[in-house]
C-alpha cells in the first residue's frame, strides 16, 4: 500500500465470515489498479457516522451487507433506480457529495440462476425473508415477468411491506405457515431462502418438500457453510444452488460501478472458489 492506494471495503455485522474482501482483491490486482478492499466491522447505531467518516477519510467505495443494506439506503445522498425501487443499498459508489446507494443483489441472483439454465419468466418463486436483500431479489424477480412471487416472512406486516413496493399484481405476503402448506408449495418452481439463518439468525420452519416439484431449484443466498435449508432441499432429492454465484455476480457489478472497468469474471470466480474451499478446511 502507498499513499495513492484506494481504499474500499465492506460495512456489516458480522462481517469477518465475509470472501469479497479475497474476491475484489484478485480484482483489483488482475485489472492493475492500485487499490485494496478491506471488512469494516460496524454496529447498527454507529453505521451513519461510520459512512460518513469513511467518506470523510477518502474511502473510494464499499459494500454493505447484513444487516444494514435498508439503512444503507437511507444514508446515501442519493439513490440509483434500483436501490430506490427496493429501499436498500448493497453498494456505495463515492460522488463529490457523498455516497450514492445502487443494489447488485438482484441482477447479481439473476446472473447465478442463468449460470444454471434457470429463467425466472414465467415461473412461480417463493422468497423467504423479507430484508435488505430480499427487497432486491423481489423488485428483480418482478422486472424479469415471473408468473407468481409469494413472500414469507416471520412477521407477516414485513413481507407486505415489500410486496407494495413492487407495485406487481402476481405478489402474495405471508407468514412462514406456507412452508409447510401444499398449495403454496406445489405450484414452486424456485424457493430462495433470503434469511441469515445460516449465520445464526434463527431457525426456518421444515419446508414439506415431499409435495414439491421434483425439479424445484432451492436457493440460499448465504455462501461457504451449507445451510439446514439446502441441507433439507438435497435430502429431498432436490436441485440445490448456495449464494456464491450470487456473491460473484454482484461483486462484478459493484467492481465495474465503482471503477468503470469490465470486472475480471474469471479471476474473481477462482479467488471466491479458492477462498471459499480455504474457509471450509478450517471447519
């Protein structure tokens, strides 16, 4: 590092589980630009002071995970479509007056399920969740024309917060009952688990996967430790896809916003592959 070295990084709580600080790394040495990406580990109360010290201090761009990409929205001085249509932030982009808020969740999930040969038009999908980044995932499954979205959350008034954001009429709120109710489940082409679960947040209830499709693809948007929901879908003799691709995609994305360049797909998919293999030998 030197003094003319770009400082980026990424604000949550916890954060120290986070792969993008190797992923943006590999990229940002593959695209020869002399800059580094750093995890700011950051409690809820502190996070606008934090945002706006790190502006203060010349911090270059950041991303932002759970549980502050809602917040995030909040505090950027202004809002790109996609972050203004979801009300959350994943990425702030530095700007002569602050930091600007745009959203790569979505296109980021949409990018992984093409990987997949998976197209969302047409198709009926259930979310779980309904947070900072099920808000994106919705508002992007919603432009991408599927046949039917339904939201479970634990606190049913959340999930139809986000569903009149959409401005959809094939939306449907719900308490997490549904996964256990065969109407809902049977009609599934795609199940997306957007809770933190897997980092403790709680526990979902069993998903009655007998009466799926035998072709649902199930989804979770947390990476590196398998999740009791992917664990279940597998069992079941489901398809099953972890946030990894998901994690490239947008990181691409946040990559190219923040320097104007084409990301390095591939450099960052071997660094992620790479890291994510290291994190689960220490296990």
């Amino acid at each position: 590092m030197r003094g003319t070295t770009r400082v980026y990084g990424i604000l949550g709580d916890p954060v120290a589980h986070s792969l993008s600080p190797a992923m943006q790394n590999a990229a940002f040495t593959a695209a020869k630009i002399d800059a580094v990406y750093v995890p700011f580990p950051v409690a809820a109360e502190s996070l606008g002071t934090t945002i706006d010290g790190l502006f203060a201090a010349g911090v270059a761009g950041l991303n932002v995970t759970v549980p502050h990409k809602e917040a995030a929205a909040r505090y950027a001085v202004a809002l790109h479509p996609r972050a203004r249509a979801c009300g959350a932030a994943n990425t702030l982009i530095r700007t002569a007056d602050g930091f600007a808020g745009d959203n790569t969740d979505g296109a980021g999930l949409l990018a992984a399920l093409a990987e997949r040969s998976f197209a969302p038009r047409g198709r009926h999908v259930l979310l779980i969740g309904a947070g900072g980044s099920a808000r994106s995932v919705a508002h992007a499954f919603a432009r991408a024309g599927v046949a039917s979205l339904t939201v479970a959350n634990r606190t049913p008034a959340r999930a139809e917060e986000l569903i009149m954001s959409l401005r959809y009429r094939r939306v449907l709120a719900t308490d997490l009952a549904a996964l256990r109710e065969a109407e809902t489940l049977e009609q599934l082409d795609l199940i997306v688990n957007c809770t933190s679960t897997a980092l403790g947040g709680g526990a979902l209830p069993t998903i009655r996967f007998a009466v799926t499709k035998p072709r649902l693809l199930c989804c979770d948007l947390m990476y590196g430790k398998p999740s009791r929901f992917l664990a279940q879908a597998k069992a079941a003799g489901r398809t099953t896809i972890d946030g990894s691709g998901m994690l490239l995609h947008q990181g691409a994305l946040a990559f190219t916003l923040w320097t104007g360049k084409r990301a390095p797909l591939a450099v960052m998919r071997q660094a992620l592959t790479s890291a994510i293999r290291r994190a689960t030998a220490r296990r």
